[in-house]
C-alpha cells in the first residue's frame, strides 16, 4: 500500500514528463497526456522503501500535471489510474530511464539525472557524400571480439573499446547506424519459445536506453548508470571521428494487441495514442498488433520530443525510422510527404543537423513510398538491393544455367543512385541509401550460399522471413569443401560489395559482410541473441581477404571523392556520367536493354574534380576485351544532354534513352588511366599499372575493375 500525498505549490502542463522545480530540492513536476484517465496518481518510492501516492489534481486538454514532492534521481515511479479496480501499474511515456523488470519486479520508471561532462564532444558533422554506414548491434558487433575485455563485451562500453573503434576507422565507414536501443520488450510469444526479440523492434520507452545491453556495474548501479554509459559510448565515437545513427521504431508500441495487458499508453488513452479500425480494433499497418496514431498531434510531439532528447541530452547524430510511413498516415490513413510530423522535423532547430532516414515501406495500403519522401530525408534504397541482388546473383545463375541473363538498364540505374526515383521530390541520388544486405535477410555470405531460408532455429517451422531473396548458392546449398565454388562465391561478394561502395548515393554495409559473417542461411534472426547473430572476429582467409577488399573499396571511394568539388552529385550540374560499351564508344540503347550484353564502362567525375573514375562491370560468364575510352570525341546525334542517368525506365525493367550518354565532355585530363583496384586477384594484381585512351584492357568474369584518370 502507498499513503497518499498532496501536490503543493503550482504546476504546469509542460514539458511532458518529470522535471525539477526550481528552488525545491527534489520536487518534480510531473506532467503526463491520459485523456482517457480521471483520476491519475504519481507512485514513487521513498529513501526508507515506502510508497508515495500523489494526486496529479490539475488537467488540461488531457494533460495531468501536479508537483510531486521528494522525488530524487535514482527513485522509482510509475503513474496509476485511481478508478482502474485492478490497480495496473503504468510508465511514464517520457520516463528517462527503466529497470530491467523480472516477474518478480516488473519494470518501473525511474527519475535520472541529465548531467554529464561532455568535456570537449564535438559532433563530426560528416557531410552525406562522404558518409558511409555501418549497420550493427551493440551485441551482436561486440559479443565475441577477443580484444575487448569479457566483461564488456556486448555492451555500449563495449562498442566503445579502443579495438572496436580501431576497427572501424580502419575499415573506412563513417557512421555506426545502431539497432534499437531504446528500451524494449520481448513478445509474449518468443517467451513461450524461450527466445528474446534480440532486434529490438518492440520499443517500451521512447526516452530510455535499454538497460541489458550496458554493463553488469552499471546495470546493478541503476538507470542512471546505464545512460551515462551510452553517453560515454556516443563520445568515444566522435572522439574516433564516427557519427552514431540510432534506428527508431515509433511506429508501434510493445503494448502489442488489444488481447495484450496495459504496460502504458493503453492505459492513459488508447483511443489517442493507437489507430483504430473500429471501437475494439486496431488499424495494424506493422504487423506488430497496433499502430501509434500520427494523425494526433500529442503522438506527433511524443516521437518529436523523444528525438530531440536524444540529440540534445545523448548526443546523437541522427534516425533511421522503422517502418516510416506509419509516422505520414494523415486521418484517413494515408500516406502524406506534407505530414505534420515531417514538416515539424524538418523545421525543428535541435533536429535540424540530425541525419533523417526513412525505412520507405510499411505494411498498410499504400505502404509502399520509396523516393516520396521531401527533402531534408535519406531512405534505404530496396530497388538498388534488389537490382544489384539480380545482376550479380540471380543473373549468374541463368547464364550458369545456360540462359541469358537480363540487361544492363536496371544496374546503370542504380550505379547513378536512382537518380530519377529520387528526383521528383526534389532530391539527389544522395538521398538514396544504398544497401545489398542489412540486420533482416541474408547476410552477405549467405547471400552466396543458399538459395532457401533455413530458419528453423526460430521455432516457427521456417515459415518465417521471405521466400523471396534473390540469393544463389553457386550449385551447392551451404557451406561446401569445393573449391572452385568457394572463389565464386568470394569473388561474387566482392562484386557486390564494390557494387554498394561505387554507386552514387549514400551506402550502408551490414556489420561483418566486410569479413563474411554467416547466420548458417537463417534470414529471419530477430529471435537469435545467439551466435547466429554474432559477429565472429576470429578470421580466416577468406574473412581476411574480404576484410583486405572493402578497406580497399572504401579507400577507393574516398579517393576519388576527395578530388571533387563539395556538391558533388548533390545536384546534376555537380557531377557527369559517361556510359560506354566494350568498343569504347557510347551505349546505344539497344545495348542497354540487350540480354546479351553484359559489359559495361562508367567514367563519372565533375566538370571541378581534379581526377575521373572508369568503373568496368563485367558481368558476363566470359572475360572480355574492353577498349578503354577516347573521351575526346565528339557526342553522337541523339544523345542525350541533360548530365545525369534517367533511371526511371530501368526501375521499370528496361533502358531509358537518357542513358545512351550523360552529357557534357569531361575536363582536359592525361591521356590514361591507372588501374587502382579489382574485384578479381589476377588483375588486381596489376594495381598501378597505366593504360593508355584506346588500349585493350581484358576485363576478367564476373568483375568490377576501377581505373583512376587523373
């Protein structure tokens, strides 16, 4: 039982939440939306382990506030409905710090301290065309690393060990995008099955960092603790020159379905907080039970006040939103890029520097809305992962099968970054996410060794995760000793994985493809905190040439980025794109949509930069002689002259005629080019060697070879 408490001295209706009151030690006024409550009480526990009852007697427009007296960091709270007869306790929806919660002690609210010595934090601020991404779990990246101590290792503190750092900026990427770390919980159902939702996307607290991926000393310190760890984790990124990206899931709750118990919302005000069919149903566009309703502006300013916590209070450098239409549904349900919720995150000055990238798809009607987001938004790219999934796999299997393959169209539209997909909004290909793998589906390995799921582990019979992977597993199903399928499979990552780092756009590798992490063909591992999701960092050959590849890649990259003006690709006149075929002339159209064809030349730069890039794709079974080329010639009649790539028609499956040449003659450069790197070890072999305008260049099977032309 709680003795009872009076709220003395006036309150207020703002900030959402608990915060101090000036001038009275450790009174906090406590302001919370319940629309649905009459009579909405403050628990919290005293230094002597007794319960506080305090009536929030003031509301206004569904806003519960009163001061609440003698509530300290570090002590635990929840909110009551006095008129609820079973008494359910429920969190603050902006409660900054959780405990874990056992059966015994379900989770509570706790009151945390803001304060932290940031010292001299400095947020890299890494422009979009340089940026690299990197997709991780904090467990999942720093479970197993042999160099960082065991009892950090798969924690915040973990990920911020000077081998984890050392690992990264070595590898290139810039930015470290993390699954969600908000505080979440596990569904009734993986409980069942002994399981936990090891992705995350479940989320019980938009302020509070889940408490189990800290450390064991700060998990027993408390919340507290625990935040103060993810600060430290944020600082020591930046300090190594990273950027950190948290992936935020607002477009349901872990309350789930109306069947399931109130854990907070529900209980404040379900009609407000959730989308509804009818009375007793929710409107599902997730798959998760419920949907928050974005058509209501306090669910509006929950995400948005939630965001800019994490960037004032954490530190953080930007989102990628789960499921993000969700977030755009208007009243009737419909997807809008004029929502209010996007019109007021572009707006916003705390969330203005903050990296926003959208996941363009839910499961609702209309859910489907890559390249409709407005500016100001990045999104994952799903047409360039499956264009480039097609070329370099499914493709191959046709023609090892002795059929054609398809053309080239698709994959000139992804190299130029979707540029048409993207550019009716008003945006650059620099808005396009690129990606070949990420946290769901097949890794990168798996990508090349099974041609079916095998996710049995999760307890469901394999019939979850999609039937439709786009994978080859180059004749032999697994893992084999063959090893001529061995080098296939190995030569077929590298290409797609120079494919991702050498297109335009923004691109995003799933933590261990660089060293060739398997899930042993499980593409569906949201219920695995086992090693199938773990990163294994002890390396053998093929991890560590694989490793060798991307950092070769991604040093590439930057290479060439580093020679060209600031707004490079960010708009048309920023940047060119030459398209040639194996004689060295331009493409006509007949080769773009030709099956047969299957080799292909890209010499890209800006009319600024002080070096070309020549990209060779040769995605044919058979080597074939190239004719590097003269860029001297005059442009045929008919060709376009617009500077960019149209790729709207191979979205569609065949070429657009702007892609018979981008257009305007490169700046006077020597009359060469120096090859710099390839996919195949034969000719990257022959790093550094020059070859002249015009001379025959014998492109190996199955390649991508970068030339430099300075």
């Amino acid at each position: 039982m709680s003795r009872p408490s009076v709220s003395v001295g006036r309150s207020f209706p703002w900030p959402l939440g608990v915060s101090p009151v000036a001038g009275r030690g450790a009174a906090v006024n406590v302001a919370v939306f319940a629309p649905a409550v009459t009579a909405l009480a403050v628990v919290h526990e005293t230094a002597d382990g007794s319960s506080v009852r305090t009536r929030l007697r003031s509301v206004e427009d569904g806003v519960h506030h009163g001061v609440v007296e003698d509530l300290p960091a570090g002590a635990r709270y929840h909110l009551l409905d006095e008129e609820d007869p079973a008494g359910t306790p429920l969190l603050d929806p902006y409660a900054r710090g959780l405990t874990e919660g056992t059966d015994g002690d379900p989770v509570a609210a706790v009151r945390v301290d803001g304060a932290f010595d940031w010292d001299d934090d400095v947020a890299p601020r890494t422009p979009w065309r340089d940026t690299v991404l990197y997709e991780a779990h904090v467990v999942g990246l720093t479970r197993l690393h042999p160099d960082i101590p065991e009892e950090l290792r798969g924690t915040y503190a973990g990920l911020a060990h000077p081998a984890m750092l050392a690992h990264l900026t070595r590898l290139g990427v810039t930015a470290v995008e993390l699954l969600p770390i908000q505080a979440h919980a596990d569904e009734p159902h993986l409980a069942a099955l002994g399981l936990t939702n090891y992705w995350g996307y479940n989320t019980l607290g938009f302020f509070a960092p889940h408490p189990a991926y800290a450390t064991a000393a700060s998990r027993a310190a408390g919340p507290q603790a625990v935040l103060d760890e993810v600060k430290g984790m944020v600082k020591a990124l930046h300090a190594a020159g990273l950027e950190v990206i948290l992936d935020v899931v607002y477009n349901h709750t872990a309350e789930g379905g109306k069947d399931q118990p109130a854990l907070s919302w529900r209980g404040l005000g379900d009609r407000a907080y959730y989308r509804h069919r009818d009375r007793h149903t929710y409107e599902d566009t997730t798959g998760c039970g419920n949907s928050l309703d974005f058509s209501h502006p306090r669910v509006v300013q929950l995400a948005l006040d939630s965001l800019r916590y994490w960037v004032a209070q954490c530190h953080v450098d930007g989102f990628r939103f789960d499921l993000a239409p969700t977030l755009c549904r208007d009243a009737d349900n419909v997807f809008t890029n004029r929502h209010p919720f996007l019109v007021a995150a572009a707006a916003d000055p705390v969330l203005a520097p903050a990296k926003l990238i959208a996941e363009p798809w839910d499961l609702g009607m209309g859910g489907w809305q890559t390249g409709n987001f407005p500016r100001g938004w990045a999104e994952w790219n799903d047409g360039f992962r499956d264009v480039t999934r097609t070329f370099w796999l499914t493709d191959q299997a046709e023609l090892a099968a002795g059929r054609p393959g398809g053309s080239l169209a698709a994959l000139g539209g992804a190299l130029a970054g979707s540029a048409a997909t993207f550019a009716a909004s008003g945006r650059s290909p620099l808005a396009s996410v690129n990606l070949v793998t990420a946290h769901d589906g097949f890794t990168l390995t798996d990508l090349t060794r099974y041609d079916v799921k095998h996710n049995e582990a999760n307890g469901e019979g394999n019939r979850d995760g999609s039937d439709h992977n786009r994978s080859w597993n180059h004749g032999v199903e697994g893992p084999t000793a063959r090893r001529d399928v061995r080098r296939a499979r190995e030569q077929t990552q590298r290409n797609l994985m120079a494919t991702l780092l050498l297109s335009l756009g923004v691109p995003m590798i799933t933590a261990g493809d660089e060293i060739g992490r398997t899930q042993q063909g499980n593409n569906n591992a949201y219920s695995q905190d086992t090693a199938i999701s773990w990163v294994d960092w002890h390396l053998d050959g093929r991890a560590r040439r694989m490793l060798r590849a991307t950092r070769g890649l991604i040093r590439v990259r930057r290479e060439f980025l580093a020679h060209q003006p600031a707004d490079y690709s960010r708009t048309p006149q920023a940047y060119y794109l030459h398209w040639y075929g194996t004689a060295g002339y331009p493409m006509t159209e007949q080769e773009w949509v030709n099956p047969h064809v299957r080799v292909l030349q890209l010499l890209l730069g800006s009319a600024e930069g002080r070096i070309d890039g020549l990209l060779i794709i040769n995605g044919s079974a058979n080597a074939s002689h190239v004719t590097l080329p003269d860029v001297g010639f005059a442009l045929p009649d008919g060709t376009a002259d617009d500077g960019t790539v149209d790729d709207g028609a191979a979205d569609a499956g065949a070429a657009d005629a702007g892609m018979v040449d981008a257009v305007r003659t490169p700046p006077s450069r020597q009359d060469g080019f120096v090859l710099r790197l390839s996919t195949d070890p034969a000719a990257d072999g022959r790093k550094d060697d020059h070859w002249a305008s015009g001379e025959v260049f014998t492109a190996p099977a199955q390649s991508v070879t970068v030339f430099r032309r300075d």
